[in-house]
C-alpha cells in the first residue's frame, strides 16, 4: 500500500500546484475537487429521485432505496466512514474501536435532547464535542504505540465502553434497553408538551420525520426533512474532508502513512499530527453519532460492538481507503445491501427463476439463497475478501481501472491521474 | 482462602482457553509474521466439528418396536442410531456419550488440512503486503466462515453435554485437605484445564525437542538465513500454521460442554485473545500462555461479589484495563521479545 501512497501523493502535487492559482480555485477547491464536490451535491440533492428508478408495484420496486431511513443511513455512515477515511486513509493507523466514539456521541445528543431540547443542533453540537474530547483522551494512550498494538489499544477501548455502558453506567446509558426521550423530561428549553402529544426531534420546528410525498405516474417520491438535513451536514463534511486532504496537513499526514522514520529524521514530530487526524475522526463518528440520534431518536449500547467498528473499517476499504469518495461510495454500498438484499426472500427467488423449468428453478433457489436474506452477512465478507485481495484500493480503484481502459486509446499519461483524488 | 482457591479454579478453564488460542496466535505470528483475525473462527469451527461428530453419531433410523404401542394402539416407531446396529447398546450409548472427547480425533485433521489450505490458498499471497491488509483478508474470512457455519447449523447455540462421567460436579475442597462443601467445581472444567495443559506440554516439547521444532524455531529467529541453509523454511511453516489452527480447534471441541457453541463464539474469543497476545508479548510463546491464564485468573477475582461491591462492572474491563497498562508501561508486553513488531 506504501507505494500506492507514493504514487498518489506524487500525482497529486502537479494538481495541487496548478490548483494553486487563483483564478482556477473556487470555494478554495481545485477544478477537479470542485467537479467532484459538485457531483457529490447533485447526487445527494437528488437522491430521492435516484434512488427510487422503479414504479411503485412493480417486481423491481423492492430494489428502491429511497425512503427516508435507509437514505439517512447512507448519509450518515458516509459521515462516520469519511471520518474513519481521514485517520486511516490517511495516516495508516489502522483503528479497530471507532464505533465508541459514535456511541459516545450519541449517547450525549441523546441527553441533550432529554435535559434542553428537542431541537437537533444542540445535540449534535455536543456530540462532537463530546466525541472529540473522548477521541483525545482515547487517541492520547493509544497513538504511543502503532501498528497492530495500535489497533488492540482502540479495539481494547471500544470493548471497554461498550462493556461499561452495558452494565455499569446503565443510569446514564439506559444499559439493556437504551435511551430514548420520554414525555416526562425536563427539556429546560422547550415548552411544555401538549397533552398526549410525545417529543419529537426537530429543527427550529421543523419535524426530523417531517417530509411529503410527491407521486409522478406510477413513481412515489419521498422528500424527507431529516434526510436533507443530514445531507447538509455531510456535504459540510465531505467538503471539509476535501480540504484537509489538500491542505499541507493532509501531507503531512500522507508523510506519517508513507515513512514515519524520514518524517521524523527532518526534525518534525508525527505525533501531534496523527492525534489531530485521530480527533478529528473521532469528531466525524460523534457527528455520524448525534445525527442518528437526531434521526430515530434512541440509542443502544450496541451501537458500539466492535463489530459496528468492524463494519467502517469494512465500508472504507470497501470504496477505498485514502480517496475521498470511496468511504462514502462504500457506506452507501454496504447499507444498500444491508436493507434491500437481506430483505429477499425465497419467494421472491422463486419469481425471478420462475422463467426455468422446475427443476432448475429450485437448482438457482438453493445455489442463490445462502447469499440473500439472513445470508447478507456472507456475500458481504465475500465481498470484502475479493476487494482485499485484488483491488486494495477498493470500488475507486476499480472504477479507475475500467476508466483507464477506456482512455488508454486516447492519451496514457491521462490515465494515471486519479479521477477521486 | 477457599474463595481465593475457587476463584482461581474459576480462572483456569477460561484462561486455559485463552491461552491455547493465544498460542496459535503467537506461533502464527512468530513463523509467519502474520496478525490472524480469523484464529477465533478456527476456535468456532472446532466447536462445531463436536457438534458435527454428535449428530453424525446419533444418525438413527426408524424401528418398528412391535411390543410397545403408542396411545392411538399402533405399533411404536423409534428411532434407532446407527450406532446400536453396528456396536451393539451398550458400547453404542458409550460412544454417544463420549462424543465429545472422540472429537478431538475428528478435529485435529479437518484442522490440520483446513489451516494448510488457508495458508497455502490465501495467506501465502499477503506475506509482502502490510500489516492493514493482513487483518483486513483474515477478518474478511472470519466473517465468512461465520456466515457459512450460521448457514449449515442455525443462530441458536447448539448444547453439546459433556460425557455422563465428567458432567457433575465434584468437591474439590475436600480433596484438597479443606472443609468440604466449600470449593464445589465442575469436574469438565478440571479436564479442560488439564487436557489445555497436555496441548500446551506437547507444542512446547514437539517444538524445543524435535529436530523440526528446532528448524522451526531457528527459522523464528532469522528466517533467511534459514532458507540460505538449504532449509525450505515455507514448508515447515506451512505446517506449523496447521498445527496452529488445531490447537485453536481443539480449544474449540473441548470447551463445547462449557458454553453451547453458537456461530459467533469465536469473534468474542478473538478480542480478549489478541489483548492476551498483546499483553504476554508479540511473538512470545510462554508470554502467550502466562499472559492467558494470568488474565483469566484476574478476571474470575475482579468477579467477586466482594470486587464488585466496591468497583462495579469491574469484571467486564478489567483484561482490557490490565492491557492498556502493560502496553503503556512494558511496551514489548510481559515477555516480548526485542524486534518484534517494532516499526
């Protein structure tokens, strides 16, 4: 992977320099960022529109995603996994315990909710905070050793806060059962609750559950007030992402990734730049961690398994760790395939099939069945293990190389350059 | 001091399971130089190769008992293992109840040949590649080997009892000279730890007096200089990556009657492992096998109500408090050795 860095690195310093002009730089991004910030907005602008492309009732709706939950995930663990993106892609440390500080964070927008407001952006705000404090102290201990110690120290931590929160600090955690917002809750801030009517999170007013539905021929379009929401926050931290990988702090992080020794041979500490990188990314799961919160309003200890931590390693190096929109590619990915394949069932396989005769159609039910429904799990790690081994830069990766056969016609030097990053 | 003997009794078989599964970890780590997320989905499949041998041993046909009848007046149907037909009763229930035990011939084996297989197909090919991406494939195949066992045996926990001989409890308090009544131990877990101590005994004897531990153990040191010697050091490795995994397995069959093997068993194993490999020391054999039954006795005291009372929850952390520190104070962990894993 080092010498896959390099080769970044190096083409992304002609793009920089360039990018330096003035007159090419909008919102201080590069032509080429701001084409892919662009992109990134139109597609989450639009996404209620993308991802519903079937009728309603018809055999392909089940592979719609665009209803307001699964589209909150998508946005929010692309948040989380972003996050994940600036300490790993970038760095190199690999983090095995980040789902603590998306539970961290939760857990303090879930009591900011219950004690002032049902208002979203106090919680939100003090679950990064939270977070990043967390992230600090974690970061702190863990970053004196690297590597594989590395990863033990913060998957040790994690398992220590999940552990915790599921016994010992069940008054603060709601322990088994989790927390959610009760009628009888102070909330200092908001008036007093109607009778009969329950707290529900909102934005000045405006309903997280909120949304209406807009119905063109045989399509349901969905606009959901949470989702959008979400969405604004995670463009605001996709475009931050874009900018610490471009600033020189991005570089010196790309320095620790690609030779600890040499950095520190020319008098600079790795230190307090990796433990920036790691609280950052901490803040990043506190923000994916309050945004949930603010979206379902309730929260679990499982939320901070290690296994949660498992799974945003698995998104970013899915998409591809070290480009900017890889994580984000890859948490869409994986949830996508969380909701709608594992909602497959075997009648559904027996329709598809239906075209075969007998008994072929019940050769394909029983050869297709173990990877759907209950079975998500394993075309998951299958997945997974292919990405690993073949294309360690994951979906971005990928997508070049089909790009490059393309272009390799028309000019070679063209390319290498990477279209993500 | 009888609660301090109990509470240690308590902490062996846990950490005797640590321990065996910490050593795979280390051996692997020590030959191969690689960090294997998938050791506790070796564990796992252990396991379920005790629960495979049961069900193929209890395989029955149905009889027709003409002397019996059931409430409707037709004859009885029973089912009959396969077993009876070809043992006879008496040694037919005796192999059913011994199941778990003759595992451990039906284990090392399917081990053995999966461990090859896993290295040579999979692991052979991320020797150069980082460290990251080592953890990344072992974890990715962790996960599959997971879902494939889910597949075949379902997510509920499958009971597997332990031989009618070994299944009560006995009372250890007064065979050691103390009242009795007050040190009451179940005798399988007493097997478990002993038997852990015979695989412990046997990889450390194959390894320190046979003449291909010693190669494995020069290769340990400094592999190329091994393989300038003519010595295909692969090979050898290759193997040791088998033995590793069945040791891993028969930790897995043996502690079957301990907790009901359900597909998932192996990943809450892993955790606790790697902080015990971490905290004996990357590389280090008798650090992995110290450091396993040191935590495992740590925890059975933090879990003292006595413990509790005064620090609650203790019980749950406290391997990972205890890891935290001995990395932040003994870096290379308690018996690491110099060069190991340090960037």
């Amino acid at each position: 992977m080092t010498d896959q860095t390099e080769q970044h690195a190096t083409s992304a310093a002609p793009a920089a320099s360039s990018a330096t002009k003035p007159s090419t730089k909008v919102l201080g991004l590069g032509p080429k960022d701001f084409k892919l910030m662009f992109l990134v907005v139109v597609l989450t602008m639009a996404a209620p529109f993308l991802l519903n492309p079937f009728p309603e009732g018809s055999a392909m709706a089940q592979f719609n995603a665009g209803y307001p939950d699964l589209m909150q995930r998508f946005v929010i663990f692309g948040i989380f996994a972003i996050g994940f993106n600036i300490l790993f892609g970038l760095t190199g440390y690999l983090s095995f315990g980040h789902a603590a500080f998306l539970g961290v964070g939760s857990y303090a927008g879930i009591w900011m909710m219950k004690l002032l407001t049902m208002n979203v952006i106090p919680a939100i705000v003090v679950s990064v905070a939270v977070a990043g404090l967390f992230a600090l102290v974690v970061g702190y201990i863990s970053l004196r050793r690297s590597g594989i110690y590395f990863s033990i120290l913060t998957l040790a931590f994690a398992q220590m806060s999940y552990s915790l929160a599921y016994s010992v600090l069940t008054p603060i955690t709601g322990g088994e059962t989790g927390l959610q917002p009760k009628v009888a809750d102070p909330r200092i801030l908001d008036g007093a609750l109607e009778a009969g009517a329950s707290p529900r999170a909102n934005l000045f007013g405006l309903e997280m559950g909120a949304g209406f539905e807009w119905e063109v021929g045989n399509w349901l379009f969905t606009f959901n007030a949470g989702y959008y929401v979400a969405a604004v926050v995670m463009l605001v931290a996709f475009y931050l992402s874009i900018r610490i990988f471009r600033s020189p702090f991005g570089m010196m992080l790309r320095a620790v990734k690609s030779n600890q020794q040499r950095l520190s041979y020319t008098g600079l500490s790795p230190k307090p730049y990796t433990l920036a990188a790691f609280v950052i990314s901490g803040m990043y799961a506190g923000l994916a961690g309050g945004l949930l919160v603010a979206m379902d309003t309730q929260v679990g200890a499982e939320r901070m398994f290690w296994t949660a931590s498992g799974e945003v390693v698995l998104m970013t190096i899915l998409g591809g760790a070290g480009t900017l929109i890889g994580p984000v590619l890859g948490a869409g990915l994986i949830k996508y395939m969380e909701n709608i394949l594992s909602k497959i069932n075997k009648d559904i396989l027996h329709e598809w099939f239906f075209f075969l005769p007998d008994g072929f159609e019940n050769l394909m039910v029983a050869l297709v069945y173990p990877f759907i429904g209950k079975g998500w799990h394993l075309t998951l790690g299958i997945i997974f293990m292919l990405v690993v081994i073949f294309l360690p830069g994951g979906l971005v990766e990928g997508g070049q190389k089909i790009a490059g056969l393309f272009k390799r016609g028309k000019d070679a030097d063209a390319s290498k350059t990477t279209p993500a990053e | 001091m009888e609660a301090i003997i109990l509470q240690i009794l308590n902490g062996l078989d846990k950490g005797s399971a640590y321990a065996l599964i910490a050593m795979g970890l280390t051996l692997i780590f020590g030959t191969l130089g690689v960090v294997n997320f998938a050791h506790g989905a070796l564990f796992m499949v252990g396991a379920f190769c005790a629960v495979t041998l049961s069900r193929i041993l209890t395989l029955s046909h149905e009889v027709v008992d003409p002397t019996r009848t059931d409430f409707l007046g037709n004859p009885l149907k029973i089912d009959v293992p396969y077993a009876y037909d070809w043992f006879g009763q008496a040694t037919g229930d005796a192999i059913i109840d011994w199941a778990v035990p003759l595992s451990i011939l039906f284990a090392v084996p399917v081990m053995i040949i999966m461990g090859v297989v896993m290295e040579r197909g999979l692991i052979k090919h991320f020797y150069k590649r980082p460290h990251a991406d080592q953890i990344l494939v072992t974890f990715g195949l962790a996960i599959v080997l997971q879902e494939v066992i889910k597949y075949f045996y379902g997510a509920n926990p499958i009971p597997t009892p332990a031989p009618q001989a070994f299944a009560s409890s006995m009372d250890m308090g007064a065979a050691l000279g103390f009242e009795a009544g007050q040190i009451i131990y179940p005798i399988w877990r007493l097997v478990y730890f002993v038997f852990a101590a015979i695989v412990i005994g046997c990889v450390f004897a194959f390894l320190q007096f046979t003449t291909f531990g010693m190669v494995v153990r020069a290769g340990m040191a400094d592999r190329e200089t091994v393989g300038l010697l003519g010595i295909n050091i692969d090979k050898r490795f290759t193997i040791m990556f088998g033995i590793a995994a069945a040791v891993a397995g028969l930790a897995g069959v043996m502690y079957t009657p301990i907790t009901s093997p359900n597909y998932h068993m192996g990943m809450d194993f892993l955790v606790l492992s790697f902080v015990v490999v971490v905290v004996g020391g990357m590389g280090s054999l008798p650090g992995a096998v110290l450091a396993g039954f040191l935590l495992g006795v740590i925890e059975a005291f933090a879990s003292l109500p006595q413990v509790l009372d005064v620090l609650p929850g203790l019980n749950q952390i406290i391997i990972f408090l205890v890891a935290i520190v001995i990395l932040l104070t003994r870096p290379r962990g308690l018996m690491g050795r110099k060069g190991v894993m340090e960037e």
